[in-house]
C-alpha cells in the first residue's frame, strides 16, 4: 500500500521505494503472463501473442510441457528464459526435496510422477536420459 511505501521510503530511500515498486508490478504481470500460456491465440490480444512469439512472455507450446508427464521442467512462467538453465540445474528439485525434508508437503508433480518423486528423494535431480528443454 501507499503508507508501507511511503514509510519504506522515508526510511531507506528512494532506491528501495523504486525496488519495490518494480518488483510488486513485475509479480504482477508475471501471473498475467502465465494467464496468457493458457490461453489460445483468438484469446488473446494481438500484442500478447507478439509478445510470446518475440519470447518476451511464456509461449503456449514450451508452458505446455510442463503440465505434461514427467512434471520435471519449464516451471519459469515469465518468458521461459531460464529454463534450460534451471531444469539442467536440477534446482526446482532441490527445492522441492528441501520442502519435503522441511515440512513433509509433497510436490504435486510427485502426486502425478512416483518415478520422479522416487528419484528426487534420492538426490537424483538431473533430467532423464535425453530429456532437454524444448523452446
């Protein structure tokens, strides 16, 4: 809100208020974007599908492979830029086990992929055999 922003101002500067600012708007758009991959092209306005064609926002297709078997990769929402880089990482599941150790809530991806639950557990966070993240 306006006061939080306004005390975090006067406290720390405008630099910070200018942080904030960016990165509530950014949270923001990234839901909208992530709205946008669900939806078909005559769904959306032109500029959108510009956007994800340009690869500035989530396209369609590589949103899509996440929400297919093995639920183990493109979990970026924003563009997908990093997900090359974080699936070959290994770290959504490393997350996903330091959450489990954490609190013993299981990924819903493990709900849907036993195999993928079984390796994760133990400490197997690469990508299956010839698995790449699709663009």
């Amino acid at each position: 809100g306006v006061v939080p922003m306004a005390a975090i101002s006067a406290l720390t500067g405008p630099a910070t208020t200018l942080f904030f600012a960016t990165f509530c708007a950014m949270e923001i758009l990234s839901q909208e974007f992530h709205k946008w991959s669900h939806m078909t092209k005559g769904e959306c306005p032109f500029w959108v599908n510009a956007l994800q064609e340009a690869g500035l926002t989530i396209p369609r297709v590589p949103h899509a492979l996440h929400h297919m078997a093995p639920y183990d990769g493109n979990y970026c929402i924003v563009s997908g830029l990093c997900n090359p880089f974080m699936d070959r990482s290994g770290a959504f599941r490393r997350m996903e086990h330091a959450i489990y150790n954490w609190n013993g809530v299981e990924s819903n991806c493990w709900k849907l992929d036993p195999e993928l639950k079984r390796r994760t557990l133990l400490g197997d966070y690469s990508l299956p055999a010839g698995k790449h993240t699709k663009k």
